[in-house]
C-alpha cells in the first residue's frame, strides 16, 4: 500500500489524503474498495488517527517527516536535514552518549 501510494503522489500527482486517491490505492493491491472505504471512514479508524495525531504531537513530532529519538522513555525530536545527514547524526549520537 505504502508503494501504491508514493507512485500515486510522485509519479501521478495525486493526493493521498483524498479517500478515492486511497480507495484506488487499495484496489490496486488487490483489497476490496468497498470494505477499504467502509473502514477508512469507520468510527475506530477516526479515533486511532485522532489517537496518533495526539501522540505524535505529545512526542514533539509537529510536521511531517519528523525524526524522534526516544531514550529511556523520553522523546528528543531531531532536525531533519536533507542536504547533511552527519548533523542528524552527530544529533543523535550525541543524545545517546549523554548519561
């Protein structure tokens, strides 16, 4: 589904947060539409997003892509940078060294 979605967003410029973009997407790998939509719109699938919405926020995840270490059960949000991936890493070896 993950493929599916990327080669509709990257290679066909469509929105995967519109339903029918997922709907198709879903057909595509061979699920059922019709119970694909019946779930994506179904009670328990809005309360798990508000639920992941509210934990990403919480763990300081504010936009997507977001890079989180978490330590010891706290959670250091990390600065994605695109250009230089040393700087996220010498970020995240310095978080895991620290006593």
């Amino acid at each position: 589904m993950l493929l599916a979605i990327q080669q509709a967003y990257y290679l066909q410029a469509r929105n995967p947060s519109d339903d029918d973009v997922l709907i198709t997407c879903a057909g595509s790998i061979g699920l059922d539409e019709k119970q694909f939509a019946s779930d994506l719109n179904s009670p328990e699938t809005e309360q798990q997003l508000l639920h992941e919405i509210a934990l990403s926020r919480s763990i300081g995840a504010h936009g997507f892509p977001s890079l989180i270490l978490e330590k010891e059960g706290c959670y250091h949000p990390i600065a994605v940078d695109y250009r230089d991936a040393a700087r996220m890493l010498n970020e995240i070896h310095h978080l895991l060294s620290e006593c």
